[in-house]
C-alpha cells in the first residue's frame, strides 16, 4: 500500500510514523471488542478522537523516553512509565475523558494535550486529515482486517467521514469579502455512486471557485458538484457568491468552461472575463502535426506576448499568413474568442503574467488531484466535498500574499476608483 506521506504531524510540529498511529488505534478498536462495539459506547467520531488522541499521546510518551513500551531493548535512561492520569478536555468534539500517560521524573510535557490545559482546538481535523494523506476506505479495511481482525467496512469509514459535512456546509455558506479584484475557477472529475452510494456511477465535475482579496490573500471562495456545466450552472454558483456578499469581481479567469461568459455577463455585468491562453494554445495545436509544432508556437507567441492588443492583432494577421492555409481551423480558434482571450491588454503589465492563464488554480487542482488519486469512486457526493474540503484547508495554511500586489492595487484603484472604494464602504 502506498503512501501519500510517511509521517503524521501534530500541531507541535512533532512527528511519528503513521503506521504506529494506525496499529494503535486499531488496538484500541480491538480492545473495546471490536468495532461495533466500539461504535456502541457513544459517538462514534467521538470516540475515535478520543482513541486517536490517547494514541498519539503515547506516542509521544515513546519519543520522550526513546523506546516503545514493553520494549526490551537497552534503555539510554532510567525514566520509565509510570501509569496514567484521567484529564477531561474540550475541542471541537465537546467534552470528553482521556488517559494521559506519565513517567517517574515528571518530566513528560505533551504537546498534544498541554499541561495545564484543557482546550484542544479542532483536534477532530487532525484525526480526520488521516484519511486525506493517501489512504482509502478500502486500504484502512484491509490493515484492520489482516493485521488486527477488525472488521470495519469502507461505508462505515465513509459514513464516519462524512461527520464533517457539517463543517462543510458551514465553510459554503460563510461570508465573503464585497470585492475580489480577479477570481479563478476551474474544474476536476472525479467518479462517484449515485442516490446514497447504491446507484451507478458516474463522472462528476468539482468546480472551484478561487479568489484574490484586495489584500492579495488567495482565498478558495467554495467547490460546486455538477454533472454538466452551462450557462444556468454558472449563473447559479455566481448567485451564491453575491448571497454571501460578494457585490463585485473585477477580473473572472476560466478555461472556455461552457455558458460562463452568458452567466457572467447576467450576473455581474461590471465583471471583465480573461479566457485562459495556455488553453488556447494546447486547443490550437491539437492537430498540429509533430513537425510543424515547434514553429507554430513559436509563431503564436508574438500574440500574447505582444506589448498592447494592438500589436496582437497584428501579430495575428501575420500568423494567419504562414499558417492560415495549412490550419485554418487552429487560426480561427484564436478568432472566434479573441476578445475573451486578450481582455488581459487592459490591465497593468503586473498583472497581466497572473490572468492570462489560470496556473493560479490549476497548481491548486493538481494538488487535489494528487492526494485523491487512491480515490477510484466516491460513495456520495458528501465524501467528495469532505475529502476536497479537508484538503483545501490543509494547502490554504500556508499561502501568503501575492507578491508585489500592492503595485497592482495601486493602478487597479486609478483604473476602477469608484468600485474599489464602493467595496471599501461595504467592507
């Protein structure tokens, strides 16, 4: 089985294997009779946070002395276990009792579980985040099964994943900011079962909606299921954003989604839409043979690296020129959209090298890819969003602001003063 990583970080910054995490808490399931059991004795995402914590809490005990217990190597310390206390502490989960194990010196300080303290935070998205680090409702079936007897099927583990739907829900439906001066959106497919994880299944589109504040702060706005896109989807997806407070988008970049333009134009009327040209260029040499390839985009690049639309316009004549009558189809793709594809001319050149593709979200959606790839299908769509959520909150930790963003707001505010200081009013 493989593994999307290796170690499991607390919040401390302390790591330790995941696989003695799994072993752990599988004895602990073990322990209390099986995994039905388990479940009887109360909530059951609370009971596995509590398993999880008093796991991790004697693992870190394991690091503090440096060997394991009952481990009958040599000890580099006279330390040693010395039993447990009882701590009640609260979190997201509400309140609940753990065993905190200690040692003869007293020198045992948790990082998990502080002392002195009871609050824990959001500890359950540390128990959950397991299940977006690579490892599938069939993988965990199978270590619990062969290694330890439990029998845990995969829409069990699922339902239990989906305890966080309430979570999601509440992130779809938090408010935003009044104006995001660009925001991208993009899409990636994955297969999921139809009508509660007994139907067909099927291919579904997740659409992100990502967006830039005025700050510079890339913020992921929300993430839509659809089978089919077109212009009413659309209109819907830009409808929740303005109901969450979203008066005004300067900038929408996309891919040529289907209907968006219509659904843009109805919806913020205001709103410049930027088609991606690196879709353009991939679309335009499709049937480009191998030999021709290199030259024709060497060719095209004069387009959109041109200093003004003008000068585009011309670099477009004398592309159609060489190449027109071999490609007539690859020419006419650049005409049939070019205004969608050069709306970017209208803005400062430091901005221009951030909307004239939509790499801003695709290096998002790779990542998502990546750590759901071990997906083969989903149960619901409430699985989808509960991985893809997860996932989102674990990338967004660590992004910073745009650099030299404050030069682009600068000109932004000289080219759009009284919607920038409309926003403001309403902030």
């Amino acid at each position: 089985m493989e593994k999307a990583e290796k170690n499991v970080e607390s919040e401390s910054g302390n790591s330790f294997d995941a696989e003695h995490f799994k072993e752990g808490l599988a004895k602990q399931i073990k322990a209390a009779g099986g995994v039905h059991a388990f479940y009887a004795q109360g909530d059951f995402l609370k009971q596995l946070t509590k398993s999880a914590m008093e796991v991790m809490l004697e693992a870190e005990m394991d690091m503090h002395l440096g060997f394991e217990k009952n481990s009958s190597e040599a000890k580099a310390t006279t330390n040693r276990r010395n039993g447990k206390d009882r701590k009640t502490v609260r979190g997201d989960f509400g309140e609940l009792e753990i065993a905190t194990p200690r040692d003869r010196e007293s020198s045992f300080e948790p990082l998990i579980v502080e002392k002195g303290k009871s609050s824990v935070g959001k500890f359950t998205d540390k128990v959950l985040s397991l299940y977006t680090r690579g490892m599938t409702t069939r993988d965990i079936e199978d270590h619990l099964r062969e290694m330890y007897e439990v029998d845990v099927s995969p829409q069990f583990i699922s339902r239990c994943v989906e305890r966080i739907h309430e979570d999601v829900t509440e992130w779809q439906n938090r408010p935003l900011k009044p104006l995001y001066p660009v925001v991208y959106v993009d899409g990636l497919w994955v297969s999921a079962r139809s009508g509660d994880n007994k139907g067909p299944v099927t291919k579904k589109c997740v659409y992100v909606v990502l967006g830039v504040s005025t700050a510079g702060q890339q913020e992921v706005l929300g993430l839509w299921v659809q089978d089919t896109e077109g212009a009413r989807f659309w209109l819907k997806v830009l409808n929740d954003l303005k109901s969450r407070g979203v008066t005004d988008i300067l900038l929408l970049c996309g891919d040529g989604l289907k209907g968006l333009p219509e659904a843009v134009a109805a919806g913020y009327p205001e709103t410049d839409v930027q088609l991606c040209v690196v879709h353009q260029i991939r679309n335009a040499t499709r049937f480009v043979p191998y030999q021709d390839k290199k030259a024709f985009c060497r060719d095209m690049k004069p387009i959109y690296g041109a200093p003004s639309v003008d000068a585009a316009e011309r670099a477009l004549l004398e592309f159609e020129e060489k190449w027109g009558k071999r490609y007539p189809a690859s020419v006419e793709s650049w005409r049939r959209n070019w205004s969608l594809l050069t709306t970017f001319f209208k803005y400062p050149p430091e901005m221009r090298k951030i909307i004239y593709t939509t790499n801003s979200i695709e290096s998002l959606n790779a990542q998502l890819r990546k750590n759901i790839s071990n997906r083969k299908v989903f149960p619901t769509e409430n699985s989808i969003l509960a991985l893809l959520f997860m996932n989102v909150q674990n990338f967004t930790r660590k992004w910073t602001k745009r650099k030299g963003w404050d030069t682009v707001m600068n000109q932004l505010s000289i080219m759009f003063p009284e919607r920038i200081a409309r926003a403001g009013e309403e902030q």
